[in-house]
C-alpha cells in the first residue's frame, strides 16, 4: 500500500533537504518527446543520451517513458550509443513534458536518522498557468510513488524545484520574482511562503535574491542564477556591461556578497553567462544549470566563447569530480537546461 501523504510539516519530523552535492542512489529524468517544447526532438535525445553515459556509472538513472513501445525505443537508443542499461530502470509513467526538477518528487532525509527518506509533492501550476497542457505534470510525483512506497509530504503552496537552491546546512536561496510572483501563491505574504520553505526544507535561513535572466519564461528561477557549490560558497552568474542582465545579476551578486551566517560571508565566484539567441528571442543559456552527481558534474555548453572559461571555474570548486561538459544549444531551445531536466534522489 502506498504510504499516505502528510500534511504536517516535515522538519518538525526531522527532515532536511540535502544539498545535490551529498551522496545520490538515483537521478530522475523524464524521456524528452514534446515537439512543441523542441523541434529538433532527436537532437535532444542525444543530448539525453550524453548525460546519461555520464551519470550512469556513478548511480542509478531512473528514466520516466510514455509507454511500452517508448522503453524499447529508448533501450535500442542506448544500446546503439554504447551505454549499458545494467544501472538504468524504466518506469512507465506518462508526462506532458520533461521539466522534472520543476513537478517532480522533491526529496527529504531525516537529519538523525540516515536510513529515513520521504518527499514533498509541491503544487505545481506550469510556471504561473503559461502553459496549460503542463499542468497535467502535477500528478507525476504521485505516479512515482506508486512504485517508490514513500512517505510523502503535500505543501498547500505553488512551488518548483528550479526555484529553490540549498546547502545542505541551513540555507534556502530563492528569488523574489519568483515566489512573490502573484501568478504563483497570490494570498500569501513573503513571510508565510518562507515559513513553508523552512517547514519543509528544513532551513533555518532564506537567502532572497531579486530577479532572473532575460528569456526564462520560470520567473526567475534560482538555478539559472546562483548555485550552491559547498556550504560556504556560491558560484553567482554575471554579465558583461552590454548585456541586459548587467544589472540584475550586479544586484544579485551585491546580496549575496554582503550575507552572512554566524558571522561568517559566504565564499562568492563569479560565473560567465552566455549569449544564445533563437528566432530572434533571448534564451536563458546559463551555466550555473549544471547538475552535480556522484562522480562527475554535468556543465552545459553552447559553443561559445565563456564554454572554456566556464569548465575551469566549475573544475576548480569540484576537484573530486570528473567535469563532463555537454553540448545544450538544442536543449535550451525548450527555455531549460541539465538542472532542469534532472532530479537527485539522495543516498539512505
């Protein structure tokens, strides 16, 4: 019998989000196939593939498909590509589209007992009702619960996961154009939607920064902003002067550099963004939507000239992690990149 959900709020349970960083048993991905969110389709699903060969040694990859005839299309497409199943599991459980960080489970662990894990099944609105037909996405983490049996936490509050950023110690980052967004929890102050961030991520502190990058239809999502790299330092994007993010991301850097906890300043680098236009439009090509697994951290590339500068910053805060860049030009044409498309479950 699957376990009920709960209303209650998990830290007083226990409970804590940990940072993506800490030990995963699986990493989430939901097969890509909506061709209104891509054109190229197949294009994206080599992109899949790539960040599939590069996490599937270091964890589980649990790959969400349509149906049948979908697993087997996806099997024949690893198999070509070399990559050896062993470590992938297939569940079939339809989606409107891929965004997993954004509908999925959202995991938590308990602080004094390792062996607990549960999750929280936040209300998931398609990014303030832009998209109607994605709403559909909000059933999925119960979905999955059928097969995982978990004990499951059910905030009455509109969130994604690409909105929140944690360390692992105490500290939420978020964004005010996001969770203050009125298309998001318009009848709650910013003092009860931080209230619910603590309940249910188990922090003690939320950082607010102001705005996101231009072309992200999420409102601002944290991912494509600032990341956590360890407790104490944040790898913060930044633009050149001529770029239209020049002084949102100064804003934002400003914040953050003047943070402290315990009396301690966070450790703060500056990471390039890039400029990726499509039909004319801004896209939101950020490298801070890596995604850290086990043993390597995925960085998206976009053929452009901060790639190499990128790939540094990110090898010298992950020294014990192989950095495996990967090509995000046909991926970002959907509004999102490897963060977004990805869900950690943590190690019990």
């Amino acid at each position: 019998m699957q376990k009920n959900y709960k209303n209650q709020d998990p830290s007083k349970l226990g409970y804590r989000m940990p940072a993506e960083w800490e030990k995963h048993s699986a990493t989430w991905l939901a097969w890509p196939h909506n061709k209104e969110t891509w054109e190229n389709i197949g294009e994206v699903e080599k992109t899949y593939l790539e960040i599939i060969r590069a996490l599937h040694t270091g964890e589980k990859v649990n790959i969400l498909v349509n149906d049948a005839n979908s697993k087997d299309s996806v099997k024949e497409k690893l198999s070509e590509n070399k990559i050896n199943i062993k470590n992938i599991f297939f569940y079939v459980i339809p989606t409107v589209d891929a965004w997993i960080r954004d509908y999925g489970p959202n995991f938590v662990i308990k602080k004094n007992n390792k062996s607990k894990i549960a999750f929280n099944h936040w209300q998931f609105n398609a990014w303030g009702s832009k998209y109607e037909d994605l709403k559909r996405d909000y059933l999925v983490p119960k979905k999955i619960n059928e097969f995982l049996r978990m004990l499951c936490f059910k905030p009455e509050i509109v969130l994604e996961g690409g909105s929140i950023e944690v360390n692992g110690n105490g500290i939420c980052m978020t964004t005010e154009q996001c969770l203050l967004n009125k298309n998001r929890n318009p009848n709650l102050s910013k003092a009860e939607i931080e209230q619910h961030l603590k309940d249910y991520l188990g922090g003690k502190e939320i950082i607010w920064l102001k705005s996101g990058i231009e072309g992200d239809d999420t409102d601002g999502h944290i991912d494509n902003i600032a990341r956590f790299v360890n407790k104490n330092t944040v790898l913060c994007s930044f633009a050149e002067e001529t770029d239209k993010n020049y002084d949102a991301l100064g804003e934002n850097f400003e914040i953050l550099n003047s943070y402290k906890q315990n009396n301690e300043k966070l450790r703060i680098l500056r990471l390039p963004l890039s400029e990726v236009e499509y039909k004319e439009k801004r896209l939101p090509a950020s490298y801070t939507n890596f995604y850290i697994g086990n043993y390597a951290v995925l960085v998206p590339l976009f053929q452009n000239k901060n790639d190499k500068r990128a790939l540094k910053i990110l090898k010298s805060v992950f020294p014990g992690r192989k950095i495996v860049g990967i090509d995000c030009r046909e991926l970002v044409c959907g509004f999102g990149g490897i963060h977004c498309i990805t869900q950690q479950q943590p190690m019990v």
